[in-house]
C-alpha cells in the first residue's frame, strides 16, 4: 500500500500552522519584519499548494478531492461512498482556506496604518485604497479564523465520534492510498521556484518615493 498523504503535504499542512501562528504571534508583540517574512512564507506555502494541487501526488491533486454540490449534499446527508483522501466537504474546505490565506497576505502586502507597519506594496496603491486593504486584512483573519474554528470541529467530530482518524495520516501518511506519492525533490523544486518568484517580482517593485 502507499501513503494516503505524501511527506510534501504533510510538511505543508504543519509548516501553514506554524507560519500563520507566527504571524498572528508577530503581529500581536509588533515584530513587524517577523511579521511580514512570515507572510512571505505563508504566500510561498499557499504558492505551493496550488501548484501542488495540479501535479503532485494522486489524493494531493484538486481533481482528486473536488466534488460537484450533489456529492457534496449527499456526503452531508450520509449517502455518498467512502472514498480516501479529503470527503467533498473537507475538499472545499481547502479550496477556501488557501483563498481566503491568499487574500489575507494579498491585502497585507499593500496595508499600512502609517505609523507602524507598511507592508511592501502599500507606496503603490493611493492611501484610500490601502486603508481599505488594511481593513479588508482584519476582516479576513476574522473570516479565517471561524473558518479555522469549524475545521477543528469537524476533524475533532470525524477523529472522537465517528472513529474516523484524521490526524494520524497527517502524521505518518497513512497507508491506504492507491498510488505511488510524487517525489519529494519535485515538491521542493517547486517550493524554490515560487520562493524565487516572489523575490523576483519584489526586486522589481519601485521604491517608495
């Protein structure tokens, strides 16, 4: 048998953990370049994923867990088969908290309350236009974080009440799955590239006048 989750997913789920905790953390003591390195490191993981999610292994890929609204209502309703990796619902659920990540390093990119933080982008948007990018920034961690909450509900309800072990697999990988895991150097190729990227695209940003 093969791991259900390869050893890149497994490194991404708790390496995200670990970089939006140290933002969150950073944000809060104002160490202000901890905070936006450890942005930097969310985008890349984010960066990452989704690419992941279109050429890494079988349970890892987007087509593999995606599911249409009807798999989706009859999951909810009990009806739908078993099948490994993510159900439909847990599947959408990964959809949305990558967006919503992106959306909340995006908008802190280009957020600055003028006084203490000023995130790398903000001199190229008007000051109106990063307020509002600040204030969308606060309204997202708050949207991720119910979202968050409800994740660790449903893991906790699978995991005590229905018997269904979620977090082992997160671990060791599990050995249910029904193909061979893509390699780990092609995952770290592509860490480097968007890692590379992203330098990339910041060594161009115009300075601040």
């Amino acid at each position: 048998m093969f791991p259900r989750w390869d050893i890149a997913t497994r490194l991404f789920h708790w390496s995200l953990i670990i970089a939006v905790l140290l933002s969150w953390v950073s944000q809060q003591e104002d160490y202000i370049q901890v905070h936006i390195y450890s942005g930097y490191g969310v985008l890349v993981l984010v960066g990452f994923r989704i690419l992941w999610g279109l050429m890494g292994s079988v349970h890892s890929r987007f087509s593999n867990f995606l599911r249409s609204p009807t798999s989706v209502w009859q999951y909810l309703r009990g009806e739908a088969p078993k099948q490994v990796g993510h159900n439909p619902v847990g599947g959408w659920s990964v959809i949305l908290i990558l967006f919503l990540l992106l959306a909340q390093v995006v908008t802190g990119l280009f957020n600055t309350d003028e006084l203490i933080y000023s995130g790398p982008l903000h001199h190229l948007l008007e000051p109106v236009w990063a307020d509002r990018a600040g204030e969308w920034h606060e309204w997202l961690f708050c949207i991720f974080c119910a979202v968050i909450a409800v994740h660790i509900l449903a893991v906790a309800y699978h995991q005590l009440v229905r018997k269904h072990d979620l977090m082992g697999p997160m671990l060791h990988g599990g050995q249910d799955g029904s193909a061979a895991p893509s390699p780990l150097w092609l995952a770290l190729i592509i860490v480097a590239l968007v890692a590379g990227a992203l330098a990339l695209g910041l060594s161009f940003v115009p300075a601040p006048e």
